[in-house]
C-alpha cells in the first residue's frame, strides 16, 4: 500500500519524512515527491528513526529521519542544487534588503 506524507526536511543525505503511522526502523520504502526545477524524484530510503518516540506532530503526523538507499546519485546531485540555489536566492534578497551607506 502507499501512504501520504510531508516531506518536512531534505538534504543530499536524506530526508526527514512525517507520515500517518510509524514504520519500522531499517525498514526500506520508496519515496516519490516534486523537486522544484526538477521535477518528479523517485528514490529508495531507509527509515533510521521514528522521532519523538512515535508521538504525533502538530500536524497529525509522525516524523521519521531517513537515508537515501539504492539508486540516488541523480537526485543527490539535483537535491544539492536545488538547495544551492534556494540558499543563493535567500542571499540575494537579504543584499537587496541592506540599507545603502551615505
């Protein structure tokens, strides 16, 4: 079966992933989400940890960390620049911001 979740946190290492119900940990899902510029990503991930001893989040949820498994060299490369780019535009907007000195 498949579940919905949200994909809370994502590095060229792996994902921080909240879904409905706790998995086990070890236990190796695929996971499909939209990277912005890049578009559709399918990749294998191993669940590390169910966080906060399983209690939901907030959001109803219940986070897991997770490693990227198998076949992700393309989406590790296209995650880091991905996050290069979001991090270079944070960058630009806080130098438009900067007063200009008299």
């Amino acid at each position: 079966g498949s579940l919905t979740g949200i994909l809370a946190d994502l590095s060229a290492g792996g994902i921080l992933v909240d879904l409905p119900r706790a998995l086990s940990e070890g236990e190796e899902i695929h996971i499909d989400f939209d990277l912005p510029g890049f578009g559709k990503q399918d990749v294998k991930v191993i669940v590390l940890r169910v966080l906060h001893s399983g209690r939901l989040g907030q959001n109803g949820l219940i986070s897991h960390s997770a490693s990227f498994s198998g076949e992700f060299g393309k989406t590790q490369e296209q995650v880091l620049q991905y996050i290069f780019w979001v991090r270079k535009r944070q960058k630009d907007t806080q130098n438009e911001q900067k007063p200009i000195p008299n």
